[in-house]
C-alpha cells in the first residue's frame, strides 16, 4: 500500500472518535458549548437589531422626519423671502448630513454581513444530503440579519432621498425669486404717469404707514419705558462716534508727520502695516455704532419685531460701509505715494476714492431708505423710485467724478505695491452707465439696482482682496526669507535651517494665495445684495445662473473654450510660481529647474485639453481610434516628429544634458539654453543659436563639460628656443596661471616639457577653471601674460627652420 493511502487511513483512525472515548471533562466542555449556542440562537435577533440601529440613531431618523414634514409644510408659505428660503434650507442641510452618515454606516454593516452570508453558502436544493443544524441555523440568522439591515437602508435612504428633494426645490425656489426680483419688468420711470401716481398716492400711503409705524413704536415703547434706555444709547453712540472720529483724525495727523519724518522709500512690511492701521482705524466708528444698534436690538426690547429687524439691517449696513470706506483708503492711500498698495498715480488713487466715498454714501443711504419702505409696507412704486434714484444718482455722480478729474501730465508717475488693470475702470464705468441707465429707460428698475450695488460692492471686495494678498505676501515671503528675524528666530525655535523655513513658508504663502484669490472669486458670484439686511453673500455660488443654463447659452464648445482657456491661464501661473518662487528656493540648479516646470507646463496643458473635450463631449477612446486610424497613414509623416517627442521625454527625465550646460553635438558646442520636447537650442560664442533635435541628442554621442561638475581643465600650449632658461620658462608660466581670478586655487597649476626638437622646446601648461564658460577667456589672459613676460625676460618662441636640401651634382658623362 502506497505511504499516501496509508496517512489517510491513520487521519481517519484519528478522526473517528466515538462518544466511549470522550473523557468526562471533555463531555462537559460540549455541552457548554452547545448550551451557549442554544442561548445565541435565542438572543440573536434582538441582539442583532440592536447592532442595526442603534437608539440614538433611530432618535436621529424620528427627529430628521419630523425636521423634513416641519420644512415641507413650511416651503409654500416661504416661497417669496430668500431669508426665509435661506432658514429652511439651514434646517434641512444638517438633517441631510445626519441622514447620509447613517446610511453610509447601515450599507457598511450590510456589506459585512452578506459576505458572511455569501461565505456560509447557498442552502442544499432539493434531494441532497442534509447540512449540519448549527450551519443552517447559522445561515437563517444571517439572512434574518441582512433582511433587517436591508429594511432599514431603504427606508432611511427613501428619507434622505426625501430631504435631498427638498433641499433642491429651496434651492430652485431661491433661483426663480432671484431671477424674477432681478429682471421684473417695472414702470418706466420715462412715463409722467408713474411719477403722478407715485405723488399723487403713493407718497400719501407712505406718509401714513410711516405715522401708524411711529405710533406703534411710540406706544410699544412706552409700555415698556423703553424711552431711557434709548435716549441712553444714542447718547452713548454719539459720544462714542464722536470719540473715535476724534481719534482717527489725531491718527491722521501722527501719520501724517511719521511719514513725513520717515524714509523715501518705506519697506514693504512697513506700508502694509500702516495699510491696516488706516482700515482699522477708519471702521472702528462705524462698527462701533454698528455695535451699540446691535446691543440695543439684542439685550433691550426696542420695538416691535420689524422695528427690531430694521434696526439690525441698519447696523450691517453701517459696518459694511465703514469696512468698505476703510478699504478704499487703505489701498489707494491718496495723500501718500509712497504707502500705497494699489499701484498707480496720485490723480487715478484720489479720483477713486472721491468717487468710492461719494457713491458709498449714497448707496448706504438709498438701502435706509428702502429699508424704512420695506418696513412701512407701502406701495411698490416708492420702492421703485427709491430704487431707481439711487441707481440714477450714483451714476450721474461717479460720471462726474471721472469728468472733472482729469489727468494733469500725459504720463504721470506711479506707486504701489500691487498692479491692477485700472486702465479699464473708466470704460468698464461708461459701459455699466449705459446698462444701467437703459434698464432704467426699459423699466428694469431692480437689474439697475442691482448692478449698481455689484459694481461697488466688487470695487470694494477687490481691495480687501488686495489688502489681504499683500499680507499673505509680506508675512510669508519676506518676513521668513533667510535673512529675517523671523526667520533666525523660526529655524533656532524648531532646529531646521533657515532655507527650509524659507522654503515652507513659499509653500505656505502660495496656499494662501490661491484661497485667496478662490475665496474672492466665490464671494464676487454669490448671490447677495437683494434684501436690506441681508449680508450673508457666502450661502451660494453661481446662485442665479446654473451651469446648464450657461452651457445652454454658450454651447458645450463654448464652455470647453472657456474651460481650456483658464486652464491654461492656472497652469502659466502655476510654472511662474514655480520658476520664480518655489525652486529657487530649493537648492536644485537651473536644469532641475527647467526640467519641473517644462513637465508641470506640459502636464497642466494636458489637463486642461482633457477637461476640455471631456465637456464638449469627446470622448478620449474615439480620439485614441481615430488616432490609431490615421496612425497608418501618417506614420511615416510623423516618424520624425514622434521620434524627437519620445527623446525630449527621455531628456527631460534622464537630465543628460541640463539648461546652462556647455555640450558638443554634432561638432557644434554651446551652452543649453532651452529644452523642450521636440528640440533643444544651443547659444553659440558666436552669438547665434542652434537647434539640435532631441533625437540626435538621444542616439549620438554627445560631450557635456559640466554634467557632473562645472570646473574644466583648460591647457596653454607653447614652444620655447632650445637655448630659453627653463626655470624663469616655469615660473613665468606658474605665476601667470595663478595670477588669473578664474583659475581655482585648490587646484596648483602644472607645468610639463611635452616634446624636445631641433626647433624647441615644447610646454604644457594646465589649470582649473571654474566655469566652462570662461575657458576661452582665461586661455587668451594666460597667453597675454606669458608673451608679455617672455619678452620682458628676453626668452624667444620656437622659430620653425627651413632646411635646404642641396641638390645632387649630375652624374659624371
């Protein structure tokens, strides 16, 4: 019998075990263990609900139910106010949150116990032998499980598809109140007859909305005595405004004399921090005044709750003006030249901020006004002729403004730290002038309205872009450069070395740049400024508009356009970032450098052009098959192209040859000023360029003088006359060597007699250089110095002999 038949046999021996043979302890051991898992049977339903849900999750699903029924009943009724859209929706979205993270922990349990499921197997078809009872046992406990888990993932998920449907129609009824409140066609203030109803009634109605509205806050007010606590607070807010506006115009005078007193050309840390004085100093009177409103609104009953509601609006208002005005200021900083951020002339900073400060003004009293007729509740005309006399005035003001103010020489100088496209503000004027003057014509009161609150309200958002920008800049790009103080305290505090502080604070600064930059182009598309009161312009990007609109607009060929288009713009600001701020601060040489930004260009253009086609609807497959197509065709056409392209790769990526070396190709040696896929480019002593594809550089030998090192051997050859003092020849030649700047010192130059002719004598003399670069240079100053010395000392060059061979007498006849 074979070894292997007889090892099964001993395994059965030793697998058959009868129950004669079982020892008391372990019959005691069975019949625990089967006790136990009688008791697990019977306990594993419940056991196995409770690892379902949880109580807290199932007191989360009964609250998110009734948070959905509350909203749902409430949309109708909210339909025309975007704050009231704008609570419900802040309702809805943690219900949402608190949805989805229960399904996602109810599909992860789900999963876990199919594959148990899956692993006990399917149960025995009909006819076939009997499984164990603990597997079928098993078997229907996991399925009970999976059902149960199951039942519950659907119905939470029908929940949270529930509120997501809500969520969309607060967000679509918040688009449509939007667009209409936007493009209402509204009587043209051009009609004599809007003006005649407008005084004719609707200015009596106003009237006695207003009186009725200061009764009811009279009486309301006098059932509470609020009449002391009030007069208090204007009291205090008077003092307080007259206080600061006190001390802001002491500041002025400080600054004024410290600028004076202070050096022509300030540092750049210096004007920023006299930026942000003049912001913070230019709105503390106003938030101050903002403030005491809001604690006069929130700790003091003042009025009713649409007094108290006005009253809030009012102090917004107040510290978004302070906040702007001190903005404007502190970026166009028009009395001193030398502290300004935004770069340009002294009549362009003073137009601009006349014209900010004259206009601001009249909008924040143009949004009292419409928030004192929004809070009488009267006709919708005065709301019109509000609206439109404030869009009216402020354009026929700023066109004034830029009419009178005329620049005083053609070319004026200028100042500042950041440059801006300010060329453009007076078109980009003259054009929302027009707009706005036309949809006033039109009876588009409300689109005039609003393009004159984002046109200021985008003015001010991109100088406290700015403001920010420049300190993002200051703090991490010059405050920790290797020579700082704060860079030596940074690197002694953490142990690293002052390059690296150096390094992470580029990385850091560049982060903060893009969030700054995003956040500013967010805030600019969100859809804020239609309510008084209403200062939340963070709730929803491209609100009104939705991408399907625009790609139904422009096409989808249009959009990949837009799309290729800034992908190209981020991908070159990108590699500038790169080449001029990251990698010179890294250490690595100019090849390196090279090499990172090619590769980050190319692979940012790739992105983009994938973008691109994947939005207008082509398909990277069709295009690999119309390639692959045309691949026959075209293949010997573009063999060479393809060929350099693969080459240019392998350069890029190997760095045999580096940007700034010096190399010899095809009998042609230069330095590498430019490598790209196709080709490389070559700058000749001649002052001319060569252009050497890649592929030759790949398949030929090239010589790279400083691929490992940049110092290179440089050799003087010369010949003496035999009868030359050889000593005053070597010293001579050694003095010279070790006289020239370029010539490295570790490195001590050698002299060697090459060759002895009837001529000469001939020598060799190598040094160092340090740079291949100035090899010619320092050959032709040894040479000038050696031929110098050689003639002081009276030692001659090696004179070539001319031998006449006699010619050989005629054989005698």
């Amino acid at each position: 019998m074979p070894a292997s038949a007889g090892n099964r046999q001993a395994h059965r021996r030793r697998l058959d075990v009868r129950p004669e043979g079982v020892c008391p302890v372990s019959r005691l051991i069975l019949a625990v263990m089967l006790a136990l898992g009688l008791l697990f049977t019977a306990v594993a339903p419940s056991a196995l609900h409770a690892q379902s849900l949880n109580a807290e999750d199932r007191k989360k699903i009964a609250d998110a139910r009734t948070v959905i029924s509350e909203v749902e009943a409430e949309q109708e009724a909210r339909a025309e106010s975007f704050s009231g859209l704008l609570e419900l929706r802040e309702r809805i979205e943690p219900v949402r949150d608190t949805l989805k993270a229960i399904v996602a922990d109810l599909q992860q349990k789900l999963t876990s116990e199919a594959a148990q499921l899956t692993e006990l197997g399917p149960a025995p078809a009909a006819g076939a032998p009997a499984e164990a009872p603990a597997i079928a046992a098993s078997r229907s406990q996991k399925q009970a499980v999976v059902n149960e888990i199951d039942g519950q993932l659907r119905s939470t998920r029908a929940l949270l598809v529930q509120a997501e449907q809500i969520w969309g129609e607060i967000n679509e009824a918040r688009r449509e109140l939007f667009t209409s409140r936007i493009f209402t066609y509204q009587n043209s203030v051009l009609y004599p007859r809007f003006w005649r109803q407008l005084f004719d009634q609707s200015m009596p109605n106003l009237r006695e909305r207003l009186a009725f509205k200061a009764q009811e806050l009279s009486r309301g007010m006098d059932q509470r005595e609020s009449w002391p606590v009030v007069v208090a607070l204007l009291g205090i807010t008077a003092a307080v405004a007259g206080l600061l506006t006190w001390l802001r115009r002491i500041f002025e005078r400080f600054r004024a004399r410290a600028i004076a007193e202070a050096e022509a050309a300030p540092s750049k840390a210096r004007i920023v921090g006299y930026a942000y004085l003049v912001l913070v100093v230019r709105a503390v009177p106003y938030a101050a005044v903002s403030l005491i409103l809001w604690i006069a609104v929130a700790r003091f009953d003042v009025g009713p709750e649409d007094i108290q509601s006005f009253l809030l609006g009012l102090a917004g208002a107040i510290a978004v003006y302070g906040v702007a005005t001190g903005a404007t200021h502190a970026a166009f900083s028009p009395r001193a030249a030398a502290y300004r951020i935004i770069q340009t002339d002294d009549g362009t900073a003073g137009r601009s901020v006349v014209f900010l400060d004259i206009v601001l003004a009249t909008y924040l009293i143009g949004l009292v006004a419409l928030g004192i007729v929004q809070l009488a509740e009267t006709h919708l005309s005065v709301t019109v002729a509000v609206t439109a006399l404030v869009a009216l005035w402020v354009t026929v003001t700023g066109g004034a403004v830029l009419i009178r103010y005329k620049p005083r020489v053609s070319d004026p100088p200028v100042s500042g730290l950041i440059k801006l496209p300010l060329h453009l503000m007076r078109p980009v004027f003259w054009l929302l002038a027009v707009v706005i003057i036309g949809a006033l014509a039109l009876g588009f009161i409300s689109l005039s309205g609003f393009i004159v609150g984002r046109a200021l309200a985008t003015a001010v958002i991109l100088c406290l872009a700015v403001l920010v920008y420049v300190a993002v800049d200051t703090i991490f790009y010059d405050a920790v450069a290797p020579n700082a103080l704060m860079n030596t305290k940074l690197s002694g505090a953490l142990g690293v070395g002052p390059n690296t502080i150096d390094l992470a604070g580029t990385v850091i600064g560049g982060a903060l740049r893009v969030m700054t930059v995003v956040f500013t182009i967010l805030v600019l598309f969100s859809p804020w400024g239609l309510e008084f009161g209403y200062l939340n312009p963070f709730e929803d990007v491209f609100f009104g508009v939705r991408f399907g609109e625009i790609r139904g607009w422009i096409g989808a060929a249009g959009i990949a356009i837009i799309l290729f288009s800034a992908g190209l713009l981020v991908t070159r600001l990108f590699v500038s970032w790169l080449d001029h701020q990251l990698l010179p601060r890294t250490g690595l040489n100019d090849g390196v450098h090279h090499s990172v930004t090619t590769v980050a260009g190319y692979a940012g253009f790739m992105i983009a052009a994938t973008v691109a086609l994947a939005v207008a609807g082509v398909q990277l497959q069709n295009v690999a098959l119309v390639a692959g197509a045309l691949s026959v065709g075209i293949g010997f056409g573009l063999q060479q192209v393809v060929q350099n392209f693969v080459a240019g790769l392998i350069v890029l990526a190997e760095r045999p040859i580096r940007v700034g070396d010096t190399i010899v190709v095809k009998g042609e040696e230069g330095r590498v000023t430019k490598i790209s896929v196709r080709a490389t480019e070559l700058a000749l002593g001649e002052n001319s360029t060569v252009i050497v594809p890649n592929s030759d550089i790949v398949s030929s030998i090239v010589k790279n003088r400083s691929l490992i090192d940049a110092t290179h051997r440089a050799t003087v050859r010369l010949s003496v006359a035999r009868d030359s003092n050889l000593d005053q020849v070597f010293a001579i030649l050694r003095e010279a060597a070790e006289a020239q700047p370029n010539v490295l010192k570790s490195a001590t130059p050698t002299v060697n007699i090459t060759r002895v002719s009837e001529i000469g004598i001939d020598f060799d003399l190598s040094v160092l250089c340090d740079r291949v670069s100035n090899l010619d240079r320092v050959r032709s100053d040894i040479y000038y110095a050696v031929l110098g010395k050689f003639r002081e000392s009276g030692i001659n060059l090696a004179e070539a002999r001319t031998i006449v061979v006699a010619a050989s007498p005629p054989p005698a006849s």
